[in-house]
C-alpha cells in the first residue's frame, strides 16, 4: 500500500532513477529552465517525492523537471544544493509505477491520452476498473471505455486525439466501427473515418432535396389545389422518392425521375 513515511532532507547524489520509473515524456527542456530560474530564485517549493526501497536507497518517482532543473544548477555551481527535501513514500514497484504514472497524468498540460498507458498498466497488474478510478480520481466509466478502445487504437487516432484534433466521443466511436466490422475491415473503416476527418470538404454532406415533413406539406397543398390529380408512377418512381425522402445515396436520375413524376413536389 502507497504511504508517506515522512518529510526528509537527503543528500543529492543518493537520489537515483529506476530502470521502470520515469517521466511518462521526455523532458521539456524550456520547462527545466523555467525551474532552474525559479529554484535559484526562490528555492525548491515542492519537495520531490522518493521511493526508499530500502534504507537510505532512494528512487525518484515524482518531480522529474525538477530533479533535472537542480541537476543543471549544480553543474554550474558546485556546492548548491548539496541536500534536497523530499517526500519518502513507501511500497512495492508496481505501487511505485502506478503512483508514477499518475503523477505524470496529473499534471496541469494532461491529455486524456497520458491516462491510457496509466490505466492499462493497472488493469494489467490486476487493479479493479473501480480502484483505478478513484486512484486515478477518473469516473469508473471512462476507465472501461479506456480498457475497451485504447490497447488496439490505430496509432494515427490517438495522435490525433492527443492533439485536440478529434473528440472523444467521436474517437470512441470510429474504434466501436472498428471492432464491430467484419474481419479483416477493421482498418478499411478506420482509413475511411481519418480520410473523412483529415478532408471534411470531401465530404461534405449534401443538402437533402426534400424532407418527409416537406414532401407532406407540399403533397398536402397541392391536394387541396388540385383534389381531382391522378399520377401514374412505376416502381421507379416509388424508390426515387423514396431515396430522396431517405436523404442519401440518391443522384441526379432520382431527382429529375420524381420531378416529373410528381410535379410541384420538389422546388424548381
């Protein structure tokens, strides 16, 4: 179980990095320069968070900017910072790379995205949707959706959902296509679904040449106009209608087919 065991003050070189916790990204050096200035100017605000996973061994497992902001200036000014405060917390590795990655997901620039290898990683060593949840302080559904679209998500889908270019909503429901088309069309449907994202104008929806609320009003007055009008249709005629109340899949045959056949229907 994850626990502070205390506040401390350590020796800056008994911090060390574990080969299985690390920043979640690779480091944004501008924002290892802004802690430099501010560390230098004001001192070191937020202890960074160690794991003791045995007396006196310390692991970084939250404050990694940090760490290499304070790095840089003892490389400049021997002597600073000899000692830096911490928060010791306690557990075993799978705790520490959960609490990890929730420090990474944590943060003020967070995208959904950051969530996903957080979560999957859980549910892989055998967290329940509802631990997850509150550990992650994530509603319970959108831990299940993650389990359910991230692990085979097209790669081209979560780029563009990390960069803000798609919604959610709409990313959940091209992977449900997905995972729903018969076999082996999976990516058919997903190539089809980012084709239409990447070029909206290409398709574009057409204006619907007549909606079944329109057709009744103008069918309605034309009765009321001319009560003793006879039409002669062919099946034809019945599915052009029928296509365009429908809105799509129609084409100019349709359209010049139900013009003649039912004058006054569709607008000049």
């Amino acid at each position: 179980m994850i626990a502070t065991k205390r506040y401390d003050y350590v020796p800056f070189e008994s911090i060390q990095v574990h080969p299985l916790i690390a920043n979640h990204r690779a480091l944004n050096q501008e924002k290892v320069a802004h802690y430099k200035t501010d560390i230098m100017k004001n001192g070191l605000l937020e202890p960074l968070i160690v794991w003791e996973r045995q007396h006196g061994e310390y692991f970084l497992v939250g404050g990694f900017h940090r760490c290499a902001a304070v790095n840089a200036i003892r490389d400049e000014n021997p002597g600073y910072f000899d000692r830096i405060d911490v928060r010791v917390v306690s557990g075993d590795l799978d705790e520490m790379r959960a609490l990890n990655l929730k420090l990474n997901a944590d943060r003020l620039d967070a995208k959904l995205t950051d969530y996903f290898d957080s979560i999957i990683y859980l549910n892989n060593a055998n967290w329940s949707k509802e631990q997850i949840a509150e550990f992650l302080d994530k509603s319970e559904s959108l831990v299940d959706d993650i389990l359910r679209f991230a692990p085979s998500m097209d790669s081209r889908l979560r780029k563009m959902l990390e960069e803000g270019r798609i919604s959610w909503t709409k990313c959940k429901a091209i992977c449900r296509d997905a995972l729903s088309a018969p076999a082996g069309q999976e990516r058919e449907i997903i190539d089809r679904a980012i084709h239409s994202l990447e070029n909206p104008e290409q398709h574009k929806p057409t204006r619907r040449p007549i909606t079944i609320r329109t057709a009744i009003k103008r069918l309605a007055t034309h009765v009321d106009r001319h009560p003793k009008t006879q039409y002669t249709v062919s099946n034809e005629d019945i599915l052009a209608l029928v296509v365009l109340l429908k809105g799509r899949d129609y084409n100019d045959g349709h359209i010049d087919r139900v013009r003649q056949t039912f004058p006054g229907l569709l607008e000049d």
